[in-house]
C-alpha cells in the first residue's frame, strides 16, 4: 500500500487583514484571484506527488473567497498530478462574514466535505474587541447555510483569552456555540506575542499597537481556567478532546489535521506554504504574493527556505506533536524510531512534571494531563531542553 500524503493549499485573500492576524494574508487584492488559482494549479505541475493523496486541505486566508468551480479546478489538479489519490478528506476553511457569500453547493459539488468556520466568538462584543469583519448572526447564518447546503461535517473555531472577556462571558460564548450543534470545535488562546517567524518582518505599526493594548488586557490565569471550562463542557456535551485545541464528536477528528501531528508527509502550495518529506526535510514558499506569482509564472518553485531536520530536532518533533494529541506518544516508538527512550533524557525534570501532575505515565504510553495540556511547552523542556531552547 502507497504510504498517506496530504496537500495544503494555501489562499492568502483576506477581504481585510485582522489586526491580530499571523498568517499569511494579504487584503483587497480580489482581482488576482484567478492569477493566483492559475498559479496554484501550475505549482501543483511543478512539485512532485508522491504516496497517495489522502486528505486536502485549503487554509487561508480566506479560502470561501474562492468559488466552487474554482476549488474544483485546483482539486482536480491535484488528482490528476498524483498517481494514487484516495480522498478520504476534503476541508475548506471559510469566513462568515455576511459580506462574502461563499459558494457552498459549488463547493459540495467540487468535493469538498468539510468546512471549517472560522467563527471565533458568537458574541458580538468580543467580535468587535478582536476587530472581525462579521457579527454574531452572520457567523450563525453562516453555519446554517453550510448545512443546508449538505455539509455533515462542520467545524467552528473560538477564540478564549480575549481582553475584558470574563469567565462567564466564554461560557456564555461555548453555550452559544453548542446551540449550532458542530461537528468539531476548535478553541484557541488568543496569540499576541510576536512569532518567531515574524521577527524578521514583523506586522506594521497599527497592529503591534492592537496586541499591545490586548496584551495589558490580557490574564493568563483566567485564560487557564478559561480553557478549563472548555473542557468539561465540550466533554459534557459529548464532544472529545482529542488534541491540545480541538474537541469532536466521535468520528469527527480531523484527518488533515491528524497527520500533521502523526508527523505524515505534506505538500504545501500556494504563498507562504510549508511542505514536509515525512523524513528529514521541511521547506516553505515565499510569503510575498508578488514574488510568489512572479516564480511560478516562470515555471520555478517559488521556495523561500528549506531546513534539514538533525535527529535531535526530529526527536523534540516527535515528542512534541505526539504530546499534542491527548492519546499521547508511546516510549517504544519513539526509541524504536531514534534509538533512544525520550524519558531517559533528563529523568529528575521527568519526574518532576509527574509530581507536578502534568504528565501521566501508563507503562509504555507518555500523555499530558489535563493540567499538562495548559502548559504544554513547560512539559516538553522535560524531554529535549536544547531542542526547547534552540526554539
Ligand atoms: S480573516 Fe482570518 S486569515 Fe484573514 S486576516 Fe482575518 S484572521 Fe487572518
């Protein structure tokens, strides 16, 4: 059997660009829509198409900018370029805003099974406080237009650790969301520290200003209970936590998703998109749209960078997407893959993080407690603190 593949497509059209925004966007630039579909299409020509094509997945951006035949063409692109295609899965990230209107039935008939809302609050004060372009009732319009266009498998994402947004108000938020009865729900602190990949262009003066006057609003302790509440009622509510941020009924997980954190190999198309061998190489296009168009349209890969993973960085990787997931990592597969047991790294800081109730050993299997789950990054300096400190 062909070993999985998965593509990422990435769309970087943003009717306007949020102020707390880390991706890769660009705003009011609608008309090279089709440019960039054409380019999209070229780059799949250009890349190769290893394994068998199981899961696409188009981010953005915002994908729900592009219409369904459009999507059909670049997936259709996608199947003609892999010999092995087995689609098991076919996400589109869209935005509700009730000032786009994406094509659902186009993109249904196009192949797509899975929309992914980027809903972030059902409560209009907080969508006005994180600067979104759409309101409460449109993100619920949207979710129902979704559905009866089809979709079985809707995901929504929220965002908790918003400025002046207290408890109840995020428990309020998640009531309102359970009321639309998605499929998976993902929940999300608010990020506003700056990435390490923005420090060499980091975002311009008006949204630095934006996440310094969030951040002096910002508490991480309630943040913690915050996500807390979550948990227990998503769990309530039958939804399982299978991932650091994301909750689904069962069957719902997303498989895209699942292989990033299993460590499979992906292709990422488009600007600013990150492929991974599923061996030892991770490598990215260039972020800049122009620059972007002006590669592929002279038929070259428009690649910004690539990185070769030393063992050390691959077992750190391994640890860490493993402990991501909440089934957690097993010691044999990790020493059987790398030849050494990550407890055995540094066994005080191990144990430790175990005192400490944030790590839970079961014979073979290492995952995060609950409490772990909220200090993810603490946990992983237990196992390889150079790859930790070198991040
Ligand atoms: S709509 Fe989404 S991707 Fe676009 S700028 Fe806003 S947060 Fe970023």
């Amino acid at each position: 059997m062909e070993p999985s593949h998965h593509l990422y497509v990435h769309v970087p059209f943003c009717r306007l660009v949020c102020a707390y925004c880390d991706f890769v966007t660009v705003g009011g630039r609608a008309d090279d829509i089709g440019r960039y579909a054409d380019a999209v299409r070229r780059e799949l020509e250009l890349r190769p198409a290893p394994g068998e094509l199981r899961t696409v997945y188009f981010g953005g951006g915002t994908p729900s900018l592009l219409d369904g035949a459009t999507i059909g063409s670049i997936l259709d692109a996608a199947r003609a370029r892999w010999a092995s295609v087995a689609l098991d899965e076919v996400t589109l990230e869209a935005n509700p805003s009730g000032r786009e209107t994406p094509d659902w039935e186009g993109y249904r008939r196009a192949g797509v099974t899975r929309i992914s809302l980027g809903v972030q609050s059902l409560r209009d004060e907080e969508l006005t406080s994180l600067a979104r372009g759409h309101t409460a009732v449109e993100a619920r319009d949207a979710f129902a237009s979704a559905r009866a266009a089809g979709f079985a498998d809707v995901s929504i994402d929220l965002i908790y650790g918003i400025g002046g947004q207290t408890l109840d108000d995020w428990r309020d938020g998640l009531e309102r969301a359970l009321e639309l009865g998605p499929d998976h729900i993902s929940c999300y602190a608010l990020q506003l520290a700056l990435q390490p990949d923005e420090w060499a262009a980091p975002p311009r003066a008006g949204a630095l200003r934006w996440r310094d006057r969030m951040v002096r609003r910002q508490d991480d302790e309630l943040a913690g209970d915050q996500y807390a509440l979550a948990a227990d009622l998503l769990g309530e509510a039958g939804y399982a936590q299978y991932e650091l941020s994301s909750w689904a009924r069962p069957g719902r997980e997303s498989r895209h998703n699942a292989a990033y954190w299993a460590r499979r190999p992906y292709t990422g198309i488009g600007a600013g998109a990150h492929s991974y061998d599923g061996v030892a190489e991770r490598s990215w296009n260039e972020r800049d749209l122009d620059a972007y168009l002006a590669g592929v349209e002279v038929g070259e890969r428009p690649i910004a960078g690539r990185e070769a993973l030393d063992a050390t960085t691959r077992a750190f990787e391994a640890v860490a997407l493993g402990l991501r997931r909440v089934s957690g990592i097993r010691r044999s597969d990790i020493a059987a893959e790398f030849g050494e047991d990550p407890l055995d790294r540094d066994p005080a800081a191990v144990e430790e993080v175990v005192r400490a109730g944030l790590l839970e050993l079961d014979g073979d299997r290492v995952r995060l407690t609950a409490r772990g789950r909220l200090m993810a990054s603490e946990v992983l300096l237990a196992f390889v603190p150079e790859a930790v400190a070198r991040r």
